[in-house]
C-alpha cells in the first residue's frame, strides 16, 4: 500500500515538474502573425476611450489592434512609441516587441507609422492639469499590408 503512495505521488511530482519547466519555457508568439480585431487611427482611438471609457473597454481592451498615427516620442531608445496628434497631451503609448526595439528607436518625430498591439488598458487624466490620457499597447509590432 505504501509502496503505491509512493509511486503515485512520484508520479504526480514528475507530471507537475514537467508542466512547471513546460509553462516557464514557453514563448509567447509575436503579434507579426496573430490576426488583428481592430483597424483604427490613433487620435480616433484616444477619442473612443476619452468619449466614454466603459464602451472603450467593452470594444478594444483586450483586442489586437493596427493603430496608425504620428510619432509624437520614443522612449526608452525605442521601447516604447507614443502616437498621437502632437498638438494633444493624449497618446496611444505602444510598447514595441523586444526584436523591434531597434527599428523603433530609428524613427524620426513626426513619421506616420502602422502598428500591431495588444490594447491593455486606458489611464485617464484625472489630475486635472491637462497632462493628458494614454491608450495602452504592448507587444507591438510594425504591420505591414500584404
């Protein structure tokens, strides 16, 4: 009887090691091939969340989107793209993919780009001091028409 506790709970430690290393190991695809949900220009995106937050939610938040707009900063030498008009303090702030990072960081202020991301939220301004909301995408990528 022990002898087959023994066995069992061998069984179940190796099976939960094994989906352990397989969870930690796995990489999480590039948006380059994932179909997008949305096609919308970035001013028309910070409006929508701007407008009404909750209908915001309800139609991006969670979706693939292809957002186009001008590049209003670079961050972080490319880590992260801000769109938007740049007479607006409110952007779309576009967290790039890791192997796009370079190319990100050679654009110049003021290029129109297309990008593909991950919409993970809105941050409204609530201080009241126009600083201005953000539209969040991570794990952006450039998108290309085919």
């Amino acid at each position: 009887m022990k002898r087959t506790i023994l066995i069992l709970l061998l069984i179940v430690v190796v099976a939960g090691g094994w989906y352990a290393y397989k969870l930690y190991t796995d990489k999480v695809p590039s948006l380059t091939e994932v179909k997008s949900d949305v096609t919308i220009n970035a001013v028309d995106l910070i409006s929508a969340f701007e407008t009404d937050s909750a209908s915001g939610n309800k139609m991006y938040l969670g979706k693939v989107i292809i957002v186009t707009g001008t590049v209003k900063a670079i961050d972080g030498d490319g880590a992260t793209l801000v769109l938007g008009d740049p007479g607006n303090s409110s952007s779309v702030r576009c967290s790039m993919d890791s192997t796009f990072i370079k190319t990100a960081g050679a654009l110049n202020l003021g290029s129109t780009v297309s990008l593909k991301g991950a919409c993970t939220g809105f941050i409204p301004d609530e201080t009241g001091f126009g600083l201005g909301s953000d539209v969040v995408l991570n794990r952006c990528v450039f998108y290309k028409k085919n």
